[in-house]
C-alpha cells in the first residue's frame, strides 16, 4: 500500500513539475519574441513580404510556411475565418520556411506569379490540389503545373522568372530569420511578435483574441 502511494505521489510531482517547466518555457518564449517584436520588427516583417490586410491593423498576424506542408494547408481556411472575424484588424504577413526537400521551386512559383498579380489565386490553387503533387510529404514538383492553367498566368514566364536570384535572396533572408526565430516546423505564427508556443486552432484564435483586447 506505501508503494503505491509513493508512485502516486511521484507521479503526481512528476506531472506538476512538468506543468511548471512548460509554462515557464513558455512565458520565456512570449518574453524573448515579445522582446524582439519591438526591437527588431523586421525580423517579423520585411519588405519583400506579401502581405494582405489593413495598413492601419492593430494585430500582425505572421506566418512563417510551406506551400508543400499539409498543415499550412489544413490552417489557410482557419487564418482567412480569423480575418473574417476581425475585419480590417488583422494584417497577415507571409514569411517562407519551404523545410520539405524542393519545396523552395512553389515557392519561387508564387513570387514569380505575385509579379502577375496572381499571387492568392496560384496559393489557393496549389493548397486545393496539393494532396495530388505533395502526397504524403512527398513533393513532385512537375506535377503541380497542370493546376495552374486556369488562373490567367503566364505560365512560360513565371518558368522563366521563378530563377530569378532575387527571389532565391529571398528565400534565403526568410529562413535566416525563421531560424533566429525558432521556427522549426510549419506553419509557425506569431502574433504581434508573440510566438504560438502551444500549437493549435483553438490556441491561435485564444492569442489573436487576446492581443485584440489588449490592442483595442
């Protein structure tokens, strides 16, 4: 009976001090982010950055992801119901972390597009075909082409401009700052500079509400 009491209470202290190093790991993170929000906006926000919003947002909703990652998929609809909800309060800035094998040529696709001014057609485009060219995480980059026919691009000019360096500059300065940031998977957010440290639709609606209301 004294033993099975221990390993309760063990595995009671055990669950407690787990609870507590989480929360402090993750105030520290909302610290250091935070932090780096107001000292350093840039990493957030550059200027090659697409963007879609309202200048004058009170919320900077960042997303860092990849075009070839289902959950950056399965979150697009959730993020675009969040700016649905709060109309002209949220600005959603695009940042690149391609972490799949290739998944650095979608990206070059939808900058050359974005020169098209197609650049939400061809994502919308790629994510609603994207269990057919990026199966099972496997991209397959020449199958992606025949969903990008009905859009109005260029195609043999977005082959040509995708290989433009400047877009693989671009790239690179995306990946820099995710790295600085901590961004290890896709999608990764941060809301006005505060990281979502605990993953999830529920989270990601709780951390925007929250920086509504102190933001108002």
């Amino acid at each position: 009976m004294k033993k099975h009491v221990l390993i309760v209470c063990s595995s009671a202290v055990l669950v407690l001090l787990f609870a507590f190093g989480s929360y402090f790991y993750t105030i520290q993170q909302e610290k250091k982010f935070g932090f780096l929000a107001q000292e350093n906006a840039a990493l957030f926000v550059r200027e090659h950055a697409q963007t879609l919003g309202d200048e004058e947002a009170t919320v900077y909703l960042v997303e860092f992801f990849d075009p070839a990652c289902e959950t950056c998929n399965a979150f697009y609809p959730i993020v675009k119901n969040l700016m649905a909800a709060y109309p002209g309060k949220i600005k959603l800035v695009m940042r690149y972390a391609p972490f799949h094998d290739g998944a650095d040529y979608f990206v070059k696709i939808l900058e050359a597009a974005r020169r098209q001014g197609k650049y939400w057609e061809t994502l919308e485009a790629m994510y609603q075909s994207q269990h057919y060219w990026a199966s099972h995480h496997n991209p397959q980059p020449h199958l992606v082409w025949q969903f990008l026919g009905n859009i109005g691009l260029d195609l043999e000019k977005i082959k040509t401009e995708m290989n433009d360096p400047a877009i693989v500059r671009m790239i690179e300065q995306d990946l820099a700052d995710a790295k600085t940031l901590n961004v290890r998977k896709t999608p990764g957010f941060f809301v006005n500079g505060k990281p979502l440290t605990s993953f999830g639709e529920q989270q990601l609606r709780d951390l925007v509400a929250a920086e509504m209301q102190t933001n108002k």
